[in-house]
C-alpha cells in the first residue's frame, strides 16, 4: 500500500511539473521594429474578450479568450508612440493609455512625448475613438505612463514621469511621478499633481524617479510606489486623490537601482508593481508591491515582493518570488491579482535552467498573501536575447475568474514576437 501511495504521488508530482501550457504568437516581426513591450487586459464582462497591445502602435484582440488573435493598428489625433497599458472596467470598455506623437515625425520633432494619451474601445479592442489626452506641459516630456480603474465607479487614475528634457545630464533638469484622475470615462482629466518629494534626474537611470504603477484600493484609497536611489518608494492617498502623505515612504531597497544589467538585454528596468486584493477572500484590502533588484549580486537578478495590511502604514520584509537554488537572472516581471480568489500571478524572464543567455518564461503562484510562491515554467521552449535588439521595458499578466494570460516578448531566427499563453488557475 505504501508503494502504491508513493508512486502515485510521485506521478501526480511529475505530471504537474511537466504539464505545457499552450502558448500563442500573437505577432511576429523583424527585430528592428518589431512588437516589444506588450500589455494584455482580460475583460472582466466577458473573460473571453482579450485586448493587448506592443510597440509602437500595436493593437490585438481575441474573442476567444488569446486562443486566436486579430492584429490591427493603433491611430490617434495625438500620434502613438509607445508605452503601451491596456486596461478595462466592469462595463468590459477596454481604455489603451500610450505616449504621444503629435507631428508623426517622433524624435525629429520637438513635441513628441507632450502628453500622456487614452483611447477607449466599447467593442472589445475592435475600434477605438480618436483619443483623449492627458497632461499636456510642453516642452517637458511625459513618459512610462501606467493606469488603473475603479471597479465601482469607473474612475480612471494615471500616474507616469514627467521629465524636463528626456536624457538631459543638465543637473538643473529634473524628473517627478504625476498623478491624474478621470470622473468622465477618461474624456476629462484633472490637473497633473506631483505626488513625489524628490526631484531625479533626467538620465533614465538608477536616480531618476520612475515606474510608477497605480492601485485603487477597496474605496477611495490610491496607491503608488515607483523606484529612485536605488529605492522603492511609496505613496497614497485615502481622499481619491485630493491629499498625500506628507513624506513618501521608502518600503524597500533596491540593489541595482532602476537600470539593471542583465546579459544580452539592451535594456532592463526593476520596475516596481502595485496591486491591491479586491476579493472577497483572507487577504481582502492588502496592498503587494513587486520588483526585481541585485541584492545577491550583479550576476544573481531576482523578483521580491512586500505586503501591506494596514493602508501602506507598515510593510513585511520581501519575500523572494522565484524559487531557484542558482545564482541566475529573474528579469522583466509584472503582477496581477485574481479578483475572485485573491491569487496572485507574477511573470518573468529566468535563467536558472541555463548556462548561458538562454531564457525561459516563468509564472509564480501565490494562494497565501505572498508568503510562498509556486514557481512554473510556461514557455514551451527557451530563446536567446541580443544585446542590439530592444525588448522593451516590461512584460504583463491579467487574471479574471480564475482566467490567466501572461504575455511576453521573444526573439528567434532574428525575429521579435510577443506571446501569450493558455491558463487557468485553481479555485
């Protein structure tokens, strides 16, 4: 009996290690211009309505959950230039937030990255209105945009950096974290606030103050946390928005800094994620954020997380997501939180299996609040960056319903592609 039992474990063990998850191409092209940095929302209407986006103006979206994907191009009178964040409301309206590009002329004219802009989709990603705009300050450029919104009211809210000369080393240039709020469905939004105590610089590197995420809480609570000096930072407000801490809080340090360097990665950001569990279960109201940083060592990249259970007044020691015994490299992560469950899902780039460049996608699962993750590999088979092909600076996850599409870029046989991937979760 004893046999019996143990090798039935040790089948069930073996057959969840090794069970594939279908994974999709949703768009391929050459490595010089081709889909990088995508973004992907499930509807919460109808999970099996899937929008996502890529660099530049990429726009896809699926009717049957990411199994099979329409491609189009994104347009607006604003232009589009980048830094795609696909969102949606409990209407199942899809908003694609994105840089600005108003001449069509990008880094020839002076304007570009003028505003932060929003489009909105009441199809399910198959038309989207001309774009409404955020933030307007030329001649600073606005960039690394991120959005949220409410799941009762709708509001939207946008937090992004504000640079006053993009990749100047002037020290009299600066950056800062803004913050704006929609009531109107993203028509109207109200005057940019700066929600950040320090000025960074404008280089787009460990001392310049970026990657800010937002997350509305349970009511009116927002939440933010971005990195700066080699520092995760925070703020909230409890007002929606009206009044902020009188000094940002530091939740973490941030070995490496903003600007990591990971082999064969052009470029690689420890962007920091907030997330807020809107569930009904144990962990109702906790605030998670996520990064990646080089505590163990430049050759050693890894993801850590904090919670808060109390508004963001205090904060747990990080907890390490990926679980691997190797000094290798965890890179480009992102979090969600399934709503019905209160699970939490990461994504990320990881070497552990490798000697070399090689990468795999891993997804990690959290059913306890964060404390222990159970890691997953969900690339069906690794690939091998280079260091002259730019990957952008994230991937994505979305989880409704027990629903997961990850999403991430590749580059093979010199050409970059962004993929999904089929799976669902456990109630």
């Amino acid at each position: 009996m004893r046999i019996k039992i143990i090798f039935a474990f040790l089948f069930v063990a073996n057959f969840v290690a090794a069970q594939p998850y279908k994974n999709i191409k949703i768009h391929e092209g050459p490595s010089a211009g081709g889909p990088e940095e995508p973004s992907i929302f499930i509807s919460p209407k109808d999970t099996n309505i899937v929008v996502a986006g890529a660099n530049i103006n990429n726009v896809y979206y699926s009717k049957d959950g990411g199994r099979t994907w329409v491609n189009d191009k994104l347009e607006s009178r604003y232009g589009v230039w980048g830094d795609p964040v696909i969102i949606a409301n409990e209407k199942g309206h899809f908003y694609f937030f994105h840089l600005s590009d108003p001449t069509g002329e990008n880094w020839a004219s002076e304007e570009i990255l003028d505003r932060i802009v929003v489009q909105r989709s009441k199809d399910g990603g198959e038309s989207w209105n001309r774009g409404w705009d955020i933030g307007e300050n030329h001649p600073k450029d606005q960039d690394k945009e991120w959005a949220d919104v409410h799941p009762n009211s709708n509001n939207l809210i946008c937090t992004w950096t504000e640079f006053d000369d993009y990749g100047s080393k002037d020290t009299a240039d600066h950056s800062r974290i803004l913050f704006s709020k929609s009531w109107s469905n993203g028509r109207w939004w109200s005057k940019p606030v700066t929600i950040s105590d320090n000025l960074g610089d404008c280089l787009d590197d460990d001392n310049t103050t970026e990657g800010a995420v937002p997350a509305w809480g349970l009511n009116e609570e927002i939440y933010v946390a971005w990195s700066y000096d080699n520092k995760i930072w925070f703020d909230r407000s409890l007002d929606g928005g009206k009044n902020w801490l009188e000094n940002d809080k530091v939740i973490a340090k941030q070995p490496g800094g903003w600007a990591q360097q990971i082999p064969g990665i052009m470029r690689c950001n420890g962007f920091p994620v907030t997330v807020v569990d809107r569930s009904e279960g144990p962990y109702r109201g906790r605030v998670y954020v996520t990064w990646t940083d080089q505590r163990n060592g430049e050759d050693d990249t890894d993801v850590w997380i904090v919670s808060s259970a109390d508004s963001g007044k205090t904060w747990s020691d990080p907890v390490r997501i990926n679980d691997d015994n190797v000094a290798a490299h965890q890179f480009l992560t992102w979090l969600d939180v399934d709503n019905s469950t209160g699970y939490l899902y990461s994504i990320f780039y990881d070497r552990r299996n490798h000697q070399d460049n090689k990468t795999d996608v891993y997804m990690a699962v959290s059913k306890d609040g964060g404390k222990t993750w159970n890691n997953q590999k969900i690339s069906e088979s690794p690939f091998t960056p280079q260091k002259d092909v730019f990957f952008g600076d994230y991937n994505n996850i979305s989880a409704q319903n027990g629903m997961i599409r990850p999403i991430w870029t590749r580059l093979e046989n010199n050409k970059i592609s962004v993929w999904t991937a089929i799976i669902y979760g456990e109630e």
